[in-house]
C-alpha cells in the first residue's frame, strides 16, 4: 500500500532583511549577493522553533481531510538546530500545543539542516510498518550565525511539517535514501551560541559529495533520470550550490527554480528542505514527480522521490496562505534585527 | 447599634525613604489613638489593611505583626483585596463591633512601595487582575481598555479625562500630607507622557509609601458615624465584565449603602473615590449616581466636582494626588473626612474603594453624629 | 519570573483549546487586546510589536514569553495577531 503525505503546513515569520542592509552595517562586500541570497527571514522577539513548528503544523493539521482525525498521529518528530532545549523535547511542547493526545511516540533530532527530512523518513516507516496511522514530521530553525560572518547573510527562520500517512495522498513516497559520513564541515559545541563551519571544506568533500551520493543513489535504485521529474529540489544553504549541483546531475535550471526559494528567505536550517518541498507541493500539477534531496553538515543527505496525486490539484484547492505568499517586504534594519536574534 | 470613629491619623504619603512598613503602622497606630485619646490597652482587636507586604516584602501575618505593637496583643487580622483592601478592613471591624463581640477596635491601612523599582511594583500591582485569564496585563493596560470603551460609547474626551486630574491636584494643595503638592492644567495633563494609549502619566496614580488609621467604636456615640455601608463584587477579568462603562461592582455596593443610611446622591457633599486612573473618577461619579451615566466627563470639565460645584470630589487630592498607598487608600479615604467632619467642614460624606478593575467595591456613608 | 513546573504542567492542556482561533478586537492598547472570539470575550497579549486597534481580526497563536533565564523552564503563551 503506498505511503506518502497527506498534509502540509508551512511557516515563515513575517520580518525580512536585506544582505544589503548587513553589508552595509558590517563595512563589507555584500556577501549575500555572491552568496545568491538577497534577504532572509526574522523571527519575531517572542517566536522560537517551537512556536514557528506549531503554526507549520498548525497549518498542516487544517488541511487534513475530514477522513482523517489529528488524534491518529502517532509519531512526532522535529528535526532542527535551535530547539529550545538541550533536554526536553520541542515536540512534546509542540504536542500538548496541537493537542494531538498522548499516544505519541516523539523524540527531537538534530542532524543540522537535515534533522527535518530524516524526521520526515522516520515517519513514514511509522507509517509503513502500521506502528502508527499518521505520522507528522517537522522540519523548523532559528538559524544563528556570529555577527559579520558569511552565514549572517544566509541563516534564516522558519518551519514546515508534514503528515504522512496511507490514505488520501497528496503525494506518495516512491522511493528513499540517505548517505552519511563523518565530515566535519559544520559543527556547534552545547555551550556556544553560533556554529562555526570550515570555509570552502563546506562545499565540495561536504554538500556536494553527499548531495550527489544521495541523488545517484536514489535515480540508481528506481532506474530514474533527471529527465523524469517535473521538479527537483536540493538543500539551500545558499543560491549557488543548488543551481551549482544541479547542473551538475543534469537538472535544467526550469526544474530547479520552483525550489530557489532561499533567495529571497535565506537558508531555513533544518526547515529548508521541508518548506522548500511545500513551496512545490504548492504550485504542483497532477501526476507531477519531485525529486528532493536534502543536506546535513556533519554530513548526510535524505532523498526522496515523491509522485504527486492525479487529483492532487483537487484535493488541496481549499488550501490557503501557501508558502509564496507569506514572504512579505517587511524588511527591518540591522538594529532591529539584532534587537530580535537577542544582541 | 451604630459604628462611631473615636479618632483618627494620616501619615504622609509620598516617597518616605526613611518610612519602613513597620514605622508606618506604628505611625498611624499611635497617632490614631492619641487622637482618640485611647490607651493602646483599651483596643480589644486590630484589623490591617495590606496588600503587597507578602510580594514586596516577604513579611506575612501582618496582623500578628501589628497586634505586637500592643502590650495586650488583642486579636487581630489582616484583610486583602486589593486596592479596595482598606474598605474592606473598614468592613471587618464594623461588622466585629456590630456582632457586639468587642466594642473598640482600631483599623490600620498600609503599604510600603518605593523601595522596589517601577517595574517591580507594576509587576505587584498587576497581581491584583485575573493572573491567568489577563495574564500579560498591567492596571494602566486594563484601564486604558475601560477608558476607550467609555470615550466610544459616551464621546468622553481627553479633556474631560484631564480635568480630573488638574482638580485632584488642585484640591491637594489643601492637604498637607498629601504626596503632590503640584497643580496641573488640563493642557499639562493632555501633554504627558503616553502610558498606555489613550491614559497618559498624569491620569495615573502614583507609587506611594503611607499608613491611616482608625479608631471606631459602638460604645461612644459622639464623634463622626459610619451610617451605612456598601460591598459589591464582580468578575475579577474585564473579559468577563457585563459590561465595560460602568462598575457594577460600585452600583451594587452604593445601592446597599444608600439603603442603609438612607441618603441618596443628593444628601452627599463629598465623595473620596477611588481615582486609580481618571476613568475611575469618571465612572464612580456616574455610578454614584451624582451625574448621569455618561456626563461624568462632562461634569468634571465644567467644575462640577469641585468646591462651588454639585459634589466635592476627591478633597484630599484623590489617590491620584494625595497619593495611593495601596492598603492605606481605603482607611485614609474615611479618616480624611472623619476629620474634615471633626472641623465643622462636612456633614456627610461619602467613600469609594475599588479593587482591582472593579471586581471589589466598598462605599462607606460616614457624617455627623446629631 | 520563575515559571514552576507544575504551574507550566496545567496550563500547556488548556492551549490547544484556543489556539488558532479566529476572532475581532474590541479593544487594544500597549501589547495588550481584549477581543472577542464567537460569543465570549477574551484578554490576551498581543504578537511581539504589533498595534491593533478596534475592529481588527485577529488569531491566537503560540509565542514565547521572554521571561525566563537560562536556566528556567521556556515559558510559552497565546497571544493574538493581525489576520
């Protein structure tokens, strides 16, 4: 029986910065330019991980149909990297929120901005194995970054969750796989309060080694090609490395675009790849393919394969307030930024 | 069988840096009974009057504190709601003579604020509302609320707000012990610092140190008499609320008051209420019934609510004024006029004590013993 | 503020009940809205630095309070925001 995701939610929070605006503030070369981002999201002072999760799943559990009752998700996992907590879960907080009842297996995953989807592949062998009816994984950050440093002008905020399941699919689950090693590209120790990353280590023995494993593994062992999706998305931790690898695999840049979200909202952590499958399950057609690849510093990657429903246009025609549509140009300056990340 | 107040005694109210919470008390209890020409050993009870000694100063059991004041240690209670604290004290001890338990008893109102920050004494004060239906909430934000509510359906207007502030302060150039002796135009007021929009800082009470006793009795029948009184409760939250332009809580303890005393607005001369917030005075005169509901601004601003005019409101300078040290309020409230009585200046009085945003309410009918 | 456990314990049942409820404003002022959602009235915070005024509609959500150390447990509320 076909397993996949019946809902999504998605959850960007309503401020915006320039990289302009940093670069300017810091005295330097707009790095977001080079970078390919040219403004990122802000959380609100009161907004955290847990908060942005719940209006993700929020939005995800108003768009479940009827059939389906919120009090049969039975697993719950949040993947990111600034949950409120060392110990104690942000999913028994985003739980009692949702109020999704006690039978719930939950746990909290850290794999940096691939927490979300392996949360996502833990779900849906929930779901597989009928340990659990629905499953709903979240993929969400506050992403920190030091002052003046590159990743000031990428790490962004925000969430998405999704629920799977093996009825009324929105897009079932054609295939998945993943790649993992030790490589040290990105790393933060429990008692600081931004990551440091390896430079230029970051790219080729790190996203993309991993990135490229995980897709040739995936197309190898369904006999795909590249020709044969509809879209393709990778982690953004910037707007250069997904066009970058793409090409690479032999993407055309129009199946990639949809995905380029982080041009705009920076790279979301661990909800990147999560909001940037909602933002193509937004504008999807019928029977279209996706393929989704994400990265996690530290490093792995999750791909995915998902074949979207032939009345997947009918089945979310209700659906409002998509991810596109919540990008507002709301932009604040350095001071009030600083004032929100707690400086 | 009628209450009497054999004497009484006002501390200053202000800043009182070298004013602890005990030298208060003390203060107002000695000076009430040598107004009383009372020995300390003739007090058969103590009744006190506080709100924020647990918060502010970690100090419980007040009354045992202030019984300890007394070689006798006579029995005694303290009694809390608020900023309506001191009428209901007042309540406490009228109703222990009434019962005919004891026949003297003294009634000591307090609190001691200034030595915490503002935004500690906010915190405090904020105690006072529903914690987890208003949570997040302070006074100033729960009475701006009341005040627009009031201004949308009756066209209150700033200037109405700011007359009642101007005449407080006015006023409390005649009491020495007030803690403001500074007056105010409406223009003044109009132009202070928003606080919570639309109430700005002149239309707020202060933060104040100071303490007001007195002693009543039911076996003298000269000096001031209580002739009636009043309680009134409603639901702690604004949420809750009936409805948001008047305090039912003051219409429901007056109508008891009226009642019992048998006087009606009319008989009034005047009134100490509780002017928390300007919006408070607006509405306690309108549910008074000493002005129409809905005209109390207009009122105000035509002078109406000062000497000359229908009812003398606020003498002492109000809470706003005269200052609100919150358990003292109430107590200091029936002292000032039991005074203003003693002198020859008023012949019946009436006082108004609200707690919280009006989920208590207590009005006393105080006047000349014939 | 020290938010006790107990305390936090209670109240995290009764969110889920109000939470993304939709509604109007009656009145607001300084971070602070008393709103009516159906037939009953409500007082909540609003969004961190917003400004409502009468008439607005709104939508509980979940924020964090801010209040806490480092130590103390994160404390979380509803708050209302502009739809």
């Amino acid at each position: 029986m076909p397993i996949g995701i019946v809902s999504y939610g998605a959850y960007l929070p309503g401020f915006l910065i320039k990289s302009e605006e940093i670069a300017t503030v810091h005295r330097s070369n707009n790095f977001g330019i080079s970078l390919g981002v040219n403004s990122k999201t802000v959380p609100d002072f009161d907004e955290d991980t847990a908060t942005i999760s719940i209006e993700a799943g929020l939005q995800a559990i108003s768009r479940l149909p009827k059939s389906q009752n919120p009090n049969d998700i039975n697993t719950l996992f949040i993947g990111s990297e600034s949950h409120p907590y060392a110990v104690k879960p942000t999913g028994t907080i985003v739980a009692a929120a949702l109020g999704l009842g006690e039978n719930l297996a939950t746990a909290d995953l850290q794999f940096a901005c691939k927490a979300g989807t392996q949360g996502l592949q833990i779900c849906l062998s929930y779901v597989k194995s009928s340990m659990a009816k629905l499953g709903m994984a979240i993929g969400a950050d506050t992403a920190q970054s030091a002052p003046g440093d590159a990743l000031e002008y990428t790490a962004g905020a925000g969430g998405a969750a999704f629920v799977v399941g093996k009825n009324n699919l929105l897009a079932h689950l054609v295939h998945t796989a993943s790649v993992t090693t030790d490589t040290p590209d990105f790393w933060r120790r429990p008692q600081e309060t931004h990551p440091q990353h390896a430079g230029r280590f970051s790219g080729e023995p790190a996203y993309f080694y991993h990135v490229k494993s995980a897709t040739q593994k995936i197309l190898t062992q369904t006999g795909l090609s590249p020709k044969d999706f509809d879209y393709c998305l990778f982690h953004t931790p910037n707007g250069k490395f997904p066009k970058a690898i793409a090409s690479e695999l032999g993407f055309t840049p129009v199946q990639l675009k949809h995905s380029l979200l982080v041009q705009n909202i920076g790279n979301l952590y661990a909800g990147s790849t999560m909001v940037g499958l909602a933002g193509i399950l937004d504008i999807a057609k019928n029977n279209q393919k996706i393929l989704m690849v994400s990265y996690g510093s530290g490093s792995g990657s999750d791909a995915f394969i998902w074949q979207c429903s032939p009345n997947l246009e009918d089945l979310k025609k209700t659906f409002t307030n998509p991810v596109r549509s919540q990008i507002k140009d709301n932009f604040i300056s350095y001071t009030d930024y600083c004032q929100r990340m707690g400086r | 069988m009628k209450v009497h107040i054999l004497g009484e005694y006002i501390t200053q109210f202000g800043e009182l840096w070298d004013k602890s919470l005990r030298d208060l008390i003390q203060e107002a209890v000695m000076g009430s009974l040598r107004d009383s020409n009372m020995k300390s050993t003739e007090i058969e009870a103590v009744f006190v009057s506080n709100m924020g000694a647990g918060i502010l100063e970690n100090q419980l059991h007040l009354g045992a504190l202030v019984s300890s004041m007394f070689p006798h240690h006579p029995p005694s209670m303290r009694i809390e709601g608020a900023c309506a604290s001191g009428g209901l004290a007042m309540i406490a001890g009228e109703q222990a003579l009434l019962s005919g338990r004891y026949q003297t008893v003294i009634v000591v109102g307090a609190e001691k604020m200034t030595d915490v920050g503002t935004q500690q004494s906010t915190e405090f004060l904020a105690a006072a509302a529903d914690m987890e239906l208003e949570f997040g909430s302070s006074f100033p934000v729960l009475y701006s609320l009341l005040t627009q509510a009031h201004m949308q359906k009756y066209g209150t207007t700033r200037d109405m707000l700011s007359s009642a502030s101007s005449k407080n302060h006015r006023h409390a150039m005649d009491n020495p012990g007030a803690q403001f002796h500074k007056q105010f135009s409406i223009d003044d007021v109009n132009r202070s610092e928003l606080v919570a929009d639309p109430i700005r800082l002149l239309d707020c009470s202060p933060i104040s140190d100071g303490a007001a006793a007195v002693v009543l009795t039911t076996k003298n029948t000269s000096g001031p008499i209580i002739l009636g009184y009043g309680h009134g409760s409603d639901s702690l939250s604004l949420s809750d609320r009936q409805s948001l332009t008047s305090l039912s809580s003051t219409v429901s303890a007056a109508k008891q008051c009226y009642s019992e005393s048998r006087l009606t607005p009319n008989d009034i001369e005047m009134a100490e209420v509780h002017d928390c917030f300007t919006i408070n005075e607006i509405l306690a005169i309108e549910d008074l019934g000493f002005f129409a509901k809905g005209k109390g601004g207009e009122a105000s601003l035509k002078g109406k609510t000062t000497y000359g005019g229908k009812v003398v409101i606020n003498p002492s300078g109000g809470l706003k004024a005269c200052g609100h040290p919150v358990g003292a309020t109430g107590v200091k409230q029936i002292a000032y006029l039991s005074k203003l009585i003693r002198k020859g200046k008023l012949q019946v009085g009436l006082t108004h004590n609200v707690g919280g945003s009006g989920a208590t309410a207590v009005i006393h009918a105080i006047g000349r013993s014939k | 503020m020290i938010i006790k456990p107990a305390d936090y314990w209670r109240k995290s049942k009764k969110i889920s009940k109000l939470l993304g409820l939709s509604g109007k404003v009656l009145f607001a002022t300084n971070g602070f809205a008393l709103v009516s959602i159906g037939a009953k009235k409500y007082e909540f915070q609003t969004v961190a630095g917003s400004k409502l005024n009468t008439g607005d509609k709104i939508v509980t959500v979940f924020r964090r309070l801010n209040l806490e150390n480092n130590s103390s447990l994160v404390g979380y509320t509803l708050k209302v925001k502009k739809i």
